[in-house]
C-alpha cells in the first residue's frame, strides 16, 4: 500500500467513524458499520491502525460518558430519553467495533512477529 492509499483509507475510517456516531438511522447505522469495517481491513496491518483503534477506543468511552450524563440530566428533568438512549447505543456498539478490531489488529501483529 502506498502513501496516498494509506492516507485515504485513514480518511474513509475517520468519515465513517464521524458519521456513524451521529446516524440514528438503524439502515445507515448498519451501512455505514459495514463500510467501516471494510477500510479498516483494507487499510492492513501496521502499528498507527492500532493506534487508531485506541484513540476510538478512548474517544468513544468520553463520548459513551457524555451521553450517560445527558441521559440522567434528561431523565431528572422528566424528559423522554428514547433517543438519547439509541444514540448511547450505537456508541456503545462503535466501541465494540474498534475494540474488536484492535484484537484482530494484535493477533495479526502477534503472527507476524512469531
């Protein structure tokens, strides 16, 4: 893979990522999840895609955070929650993305280096 492919398929990953944490459509969130995955796989085996994996991982338990203190501020306030709840779980469903994806980032890194 050569520089250039390397950065757009980075970039893709980012778009992705970025939309999919605000979809609220279950058709696009599968979509955009599949789309995602797919650049992450062709992106191949190098160190910065664990990195990328990590820094999902961390931004997304912030945002998965965030989100718990919306819920319970809207609830305390007697609003309905149904939509802050969906939008909890699908970044709860990234996060598992981007944690299973480093595992297969790390096993592949551990056959490589045996």
């Amino acid at each position: 893979m050569d520089a250039l492919e390397g950065f757009i398929n980075e970039e893709n990953i980012e778009r992705f990522a970025d939309k999919l944490y605000s979809e609220h459509s279950p058709e696009q969130q599968n979509k955009l999840r599949q789309l995602l995955i797919q650049e992450e796989y062709k992106f191949g085996l190098r160190s910065s895609l664990l990195e990328m994996a990590e820094r999902h991982i961390r931004e997304s338990a912030g945002r998965i955070n965030n989100q718990k203190t919306i819920i319970g501020k809207l609830r305390a306030d007697g609003h309905d929650t149904r939509v802050a709840n969906r939008v909890l779980e699908n970044f709860v469903a990234m996060q598992a993305i981007f944690r299973e994806f480093r595992a297969s980032v790390l096993q592949a890194l551990d056959r490589v280096e045996i």
